[in-house]
C-alpha cells in the first residue's frame, strides 16, 4: 500500500457498516454528519478549531489501493470491496474556518453525501480534529499567558513522532513562533529553530574533564554570534562568563533549562548586562506550562521553549469530538430521541459581538434559516463541493484567527483559571 | 521526498549540532546515549518498555534522500549536508527486551557509536518509546483490573492518526484481544474487531421514525448471528428485544455504550438469559478506564471496549523518557558533575527475584561489570550490532513479556492506587 494512503486510518466497523448498508440500500441515502464538542476539557472556557487543513488536504489520499483492499478481503463482501476500490468521497463540507474559537456544540465540521462516503471517513476526521484541536487549545492558552513574548514548540520527543509534526502545525496556528520539528517545516512551512543540547558540551569532555568552552568555540564557529548558547550543563554563572568570553557580548541568545526560572532569568539579565551582552536575549524551557509562563511575566525573559505541555494538551491531551449522523434523507436524527433538547439536523452558526467586538453568543441554527440578527457574523464556511476543495485553507489566515478570537474573548475567557465556557451557546431546533 | 523517510522527525538542534561537531572534530568521538526515565508518571508503580521493536524498524528508514538534503540546505554547510546524505547507522543498540517492566533509572535503550551518528536519532528514539511506553504502561494497568476478561482498543478517534496506530500496537503488546484499527492489522498484526456504531441504527430512521429492527436485520443478513448488536441507541430494553427477535438466541454479543454500565451489564444479562440467548455475550464501552474496569469485576461483562483513557495513557500520555549522553570515548558525562549520585557511564542491568519468581530488586551496574548476585536475571539484550538488526523483536515475545512480568510483580505493584514504585532500583556507580 503507498505509504501516503489514510484509508486503513480507520476502524473497523465503519467498514463493516458500510457492507451492511450496500446490502440493504442504506448506503445511498443522503446523510449529514458533524464534528462538535459536547462539552470542553475540564474548566476551559474556549477551544481553537484546528484540523480543518489537515482533514480536507488527506481526503485526497484517502483511496483504497490494491494492497489496501487485500487487507479487507478476508471480512468485506465483492460488492463491498468494489464499492471501496472506487471510493472518492464528492460530497460536501463545511464548517468553522481553522482557527475560529469554538464552545460545546459548536457544528465545527458539517459532512454531507451518501452514508456511504460519509461514514467510512468518521475516524480520520476524529483522530485529526481531537488532537490537532487538544494541542491548539492549549497552546493558544500559553500565547495568551506569554502577552506577546514568542513561543518555542520543542515537545516533539514527547509524543508520538507524526503526531509531532502535526502538533508543531497546530501550535504554531495558535500563535507559537516556530517549532524544533523539521519536518513540520518542510510539510507546514512551520520556522524551526534549535541551536543545541546539553549533549554538545558533554561531548566536549575530555580526560582532563569537562571543557564548556570548546563546546562553545565549536558552536560559535559553526553557526556564528548569533547564536543561542546553552549555559546551564554545569554551573550557569561560569556559563554565563563562558559564553560572553567565546562569543563576545554580540551573542545573541543563552537559554537556562533547569533551576528555578524567574531567580535563574534576573540573576542572567544581571550578568549578561555587567559582561557588556545588554542585547543577549535569555531563553528559558523546562517544564513550562501556561501557569509557569504566566508566574514569569515580570521577569526579564526574551523567548519561551515549550515541551511536553503543549503536545499533550496540557491536561486535556484530546479534544473530546464526536462525528454524529444528525441528518438522513432530510430527516433530524439523534440518539435517544426522547430527550428534550435536540441537537439533530444539518446545521450552522452565527456569533454575535457587541460593537466593540467582543463576543456575546454562538448561535447554532438548522442549515439555511439563520435567525435575523444584528452584529452577527457567518461561522460555516464551505470547504468542499462535490468533491473539489474550495476556500481558503492556509495556516497563515488560521493564525490571524486565533489572534482575532483571543482579542475578541470577553475579559474572563482568557483567564487560567477553572471556569465555564467564555460564551453562551444557543442552540434552534430543527423545529419539524 | 519518500513519505515512509523518518529523518526529518527530528528536531533542528540536533543537526546543528552535527554541524558543529564535524567542524572540531567531536563528531568522531564514540559515545554512548542513554534512554531512561526519571521517574515513574505521577504515583505508578511500574513502566512496560514498548517502542523498541518500532524504533529498530525506523532505523532502516532514517535515511537523508535528496529531498531531505534540500529542505535541510538553508542552515547547513556542505560538509553536514555531505555528511547525511551518506547517513547511516551502523554502531550497536541495546537495552530492555520490549514488554519488560521497568523503573525509575532503567537503562531502558543504550546507543552507541560515534557521536554524530547517534545524536540525531535522539528526537525519533523519544517520540518512540515515550508514546509507546505510555500507552503500553496504561495498557497494562487495564489488563490488571480486567482479571482476564478480553480488552478492546477502541481510541484510534481520540489519538492522531498515526498515533491510534502505534497506540493500537502497544495495547495489544500489554495484553488487549485486539484494537479498532484497521492499519494497526495491516501493519502489525493487531487483530481488527468491531461491528456497528449508532449511526447504522439511526441511518435506518424513516419518515415514520427510528426503525431499530431494519437496522439489526441489515446486519445479520451481512455479518450473520455471530455479530455484536449495539442495542443502546434508543430504549436498552426494547433494543434486547429487537437483537434477540431479529437474530434469535444465537446472537453473538450485545454492546453497551451508555447508561451506568454495571447495572445495564446485569439487566441485560437477565433479559438475555429470559429470551433464552443465554450464551449472548456483553461487551460494555464508554469512557472506561482502569478504575472503571475494575469496578465492573462483579458484574456479568464478557468484554470492554476501552477508547480515550488507552490512548491518552490514562492520565500520563508520555513517558518522560530521556535520552542522554552518559559516555564519551570511555569517559562517563553527565550534566552537573557535582551531584553525588552518578548516573554516568554505559550500563546494563539485572533483576532480582526470589526462588517464587517475584522481583525483589533492579541493579542497575556498569557495562560488562555485573555483580555475582544469586537469582538474577540480565535485562540488557543486543537489538542491532554494528547496524544490523539482531535478536528477536516479535510482538508475540513482547506481549509474553507483559504477561510475566504483572505475575512476577510484588502484590502491591498490581494495586491502582497511588504509591512507590513496585520494587526498588540499586545504581552502581562507575568507580573510576
């Protein structure tokens, strides 16, 4: 199978569904299914919708080659296999652009086409949205604690090593600055940065013992003053003379792993300013989350390096999305349909703001009869039509969201602390 | 480049670094690095190692084709660049056999070579065991509570998509039936099980409403008696009815997914044994975890389906592994020489255990300098020497490991509540 195939992304039984409904006809009755959230992770009050690119941008490899098939045939019927061999999904999508602030039932991915095409891509779409989205939402969290100081995403030795790549995508969506993931360079036009590990300066050890400054030298020659050295292998003051002494006091940044961050940032700033390095930057990383970044505010720190928080969530390391059949052949849907609140049909949303731009309400409304309301603002977008990807999918524009959805959070929506959700959600029935 | 490629899964410092070893000459020094963790995650007793047999694999994939060296040629000279192009391993691996229990300080993966080749699998090493081994040490913990009662994965939605494929693997390595996942057959014989979710049921809803009993002929007719009915779409009880009316009492299972589970179990086990599908077996799901599989120990359950708390690592999604230099042309390093305990040097370790088979002690001691200690058992085995792959990886021997090593742990390493690690680890220090 080509490696770059997402169909055996899956779970079993949508395949097996899938046969029971050709068997039956169900397979080609028109079906809506949507991505939402019933609820967020424990006291969050927003979440950032990410996935949307990723998700649209692997449908195109989500075909079933010979090899695919042949790994099915020992539990899916001929006319199961066949229908699979010529898959390609042509329906429709829409839902919130990547990068929009989302609350519980948010519609923020809306599939629509035969039950069929639909159903088989539920796990994909899942898997996407519930980790791209996880790490989004955190990180989105730690860009608003670091009031404007730049983000470094270096957690990819914490997570699985493609779930990396797509964490240092969503990171940097949520407004990180960069990522230590080449890959997600190379893939997602994601900068990298990285200068260098503690390893560099042990390997300089020698029989005499350990030597910072050759590592330092070594560094220096080879990637410049400019540099980030990292000063805390041994003792961070002798680091710190170290460092200056080698690279001079042009050098452009130290960074400071261990102790006790806010006293190792002032002691630094201290030093540095006394050696003459007024213009080095300090770096500091080491089990930083939004809580620890946020503690740092006052202290005179230039950049944060952020790991295992940010790519597991920091808590919440998915994001709790369902992928549900709310419409069939223009019929609401739902589980349990004696509750009273319905969440069936095919589905969109408007947000209103005050004039300030400050957010009020997400309304969630039945598909094409949007209540008249003033400062509102369309949330579904399309897309996919028939098949061919429409509308604007870049990071970039997904960036300038996030920035514009935290400016736009009421004031106690981008607290840290335990809370409920920043904004109410309405939700109109389908009202047969 | 080559999708199946994993050498840009790596983060940018370690090619600086290269870049600046080449230049001095560091490059060529022999090391060796060291993956371990510090600590167990917060109040576990005992780690399973998982990743080994994945990261011996990827090893043969870490290669620097041509579409690497260009995503790569902006920050590094001509002499790294020649240098990766030409990149591969071929120094030595060691380290725990995969589904071995491990702790605090555990020399889980040695490698070893010059230092430039073993720095730059530093980022793929981690990602692969700390995703691995969290998800396997989470695995396992569920197999305890579950007594010997079968284990569904059942995440790969909550994971991303690449992840719910490994995540499939390291359940299965910790002693799960089987997993959801489709790739995670294909690609490593994890049994693939499942049969139908709500959607199914709800897909069959007409203008007159829900029509459960379409839904449950649909797929009998394609899957046969044998199948697993999801009877909890609408009304459990009538749901019974309509499974055992439709397939009669040779149905093979019924699922839950809803509902207090224990009480559901033994309601429906009753209402089964009454229409005389007595032999009609449970399978329960829905935000299980350990302690929620353990509390269903007394109740008629014949399977659960465990998603979320699997692939997030219940509570722990990684592993907090480490990989450090620890050598350096046959000197021990490590960061802040002053501290008294050394964990320096290339190691290996043994087991201790009494004449019952129970472990009492791990001793961690320097390479090739074993204690003459009574009953016990070497932990450090040979993966790849001199680049090629030796020993046995099998998932097969991986989960017969899993499966001793919980019957070889002291009584109190099976608790799930909060405590030390299961036994303690003793560290012989080098002595130079």
């Amino acid at each position: 199978m080509s490696p770059a195939s997402t169909a055996l992304l899956t779970d079993k039984y949508e395949l097996t569904m899938l046969a029971a409904a050709l068997r039956d006809g169900a397979a080609h009755r028109r079906t809506t299914f949507e991505v939402f959230a019933r609820r967020l992770p424990d006291g969050r009050r927003y979440g950032v919708v990410a996935g949307t690119g990723r998700f649209v941008e692997t449908l195109a490899q989500f075909r079933f080659d010979d090899a695919a098939i042949s790994a099915l045939a020992d539990f899916l019927d001929e006319e199961t296999l066949a229908y699979l061999a010529g898959y390609e999904f042509r329906g429709d999508i829409d839902g919130y652009a990547e990068g929009e602030l989302y609350f519980p039932g948010s519609p923020v991915l809306s599939v629509h086409g035969t039950f069929a095409e639909c159903v088989v891509l539920e796990t994909l779409a899942l898997s996407i949205f519930n980790h791209d989205t996880a790490i989004a939402s955190a990180a989105a969290r730690m860009v608003g604690a670091a009031e404007g100081r730049p983000l470094i995403e270096m957690g990819s030795r914490r997570t699985h090593e493609q779930a990396a790549v797509a964490a240092a995508r969503a990171a940097y969506l949520a407004g990180f600055s960069g990522s230590s993931n080449l890959e997600a360079q190379r893939r997602h036009g994601v900068p990298a940065l990285g200068t260098a590990a503690h390893a560099f300066t042990l390997v300089h050890t020698t029989a005499d013992g350990p030597d910072e400054k050759a590592a330092f030298r070594a560094q220096v020659d080879a990637l410049g003053v400019g540099t980030t050295l990292l000063v805390d292998t041994y003792d961070i003051s002798a680091g710190l003379a170290n460092a200056v002494e080698i690279a001079g006091p042009d050098l452009g940044a130290v960074r400071i792993d261990s102790g006790d961050l806010g006293v190792m940032a002032r002691q630094t700033r201290e030093q540095l300013d006394r050696l003459g390095a007024d213009k080095t930057k300090i770096v500091v990383s080491g089990d930083l989350d939004e809580y620890a970044i946020a503690a740092l505010r006052a202290e005179p720190v230039d950049a944060y390096g952020v790991g295992t928080s940010v790519v597991t969530g920091s808590g919440a390391p998915t994001a709790s999305m369902v992928y549900k059949l709310v419409e069939v052949d223009g019929i609401p849907v739902e589980k349990r349909s004696s509750r009273k609140e319905s969440h069936g049909g095919r589905k969109q949303a408007l947000r209103l703001c005050k004039s300030t731009g400050t957010m009020v309400e997400e309304v969630v409304h039945p598909h094409g009869r949007a209540p008249e309301l003033p400062d509102a603002r369309p949330l579904t977008e399309s897309f996919v039509r028939d098949g061919e990807v429409v509308g604007d999918l870049s990071l970039d524009a997904a960036r300038k969201r996030v920035a514009d959805g935290l400016t736009s959070l009421p004031w106690d929506g981008l607290k840290l602390s335990r809370g409920e959700p920043a904004i109410p959600t309405r939700i109109i029935p389908p009202g047969r």
